[in-house]
C-alpha cells in the first residue's frame, strides 16, 4: 500500500498506530451509518403503517396492530421465537444423538454377544 509523506510520518512516530486508528474510526462511521439507514427504514415503514391505519379509519385493537405492524419490536419477538425455536431443534438433536448412541450400543454388544455364542 503506497502512503503519502504525512502518514509515512505518522506511522513511524506512533510506531504503526496511526494506521488502526484510521481503521477504527472509518468503521465508527460505518456502523453508525448502518444504524442510521436502519432508523430512516423504521421511520419510513411506521410512516406507511400509520397512513394505511387512517385510510382504513381508526385505530385496531393492540393485538390486531402488533401482527400487522413492521415494527422493530415485532422483529425482536421474531428473533426470540426462532432462537427459542433453535434450542429446540437442538435439544431435538441431542436426543436423537442419545438414541443413536444407544441403539449403537445395544447393535454392537448383540454382535459381540452372538459372536461369543458361535464360538
């Protein structure tokens, strides 16, 4: 990578640092446009949902307006309900692994067992 004379400067003065100081703040930046692009997104979909609850007169009972509404909050529950959904399917796992361990088990020692009688 070719620097200029200043960062050539920086970099031997600060022994290196300058450079990951750079890094850190370019991605200071660009977390902070994410989470910027991610509120205009929230602002824009409340502004849609708070248009069609005019248009279609009133407001909706708070159960009807949470299954509706593309808000953050209905995301975070999404999230949980498929975590929650995760460590099921992993515990699933687990006990599946348990019977196949088991079964292994009980195959191998049948075999030794009948291997045993045959001679």
């Amino acid at each position: 990578m070719l620097y200029t004379k200043d960062e050539r400067r920086n970099i031997e003065t600060e022994g290196g640092d300058a450079l990951g100081k750079r890094k850190r703040k370019k991605e200071e930046e660009r977390k902070k446009e994410r989470k910027r692009e991610k509120e205009k997104e929230t602002r824009r979909e409340d502004a849609v949902f708070s248009r069609e609850e005019r248009r279609e007169g009133g407001k909706k009972d708070e159960s009807e307006a949470e299954r509706v509404r593309p808000s953050s909050k209905r995301g975070e529950r999404r999230s949980r309900g498929d975590s929650n959904y995760a460590s099921l399917a992993a515990k699933a796992a687990d006990v599946h692994l348990s019977f196949s361990l088991l079964s292994l088990f009980f195959s191998s020692s049948l075999l030794l067992h009948n291997e045993r009688a045959l001679h």
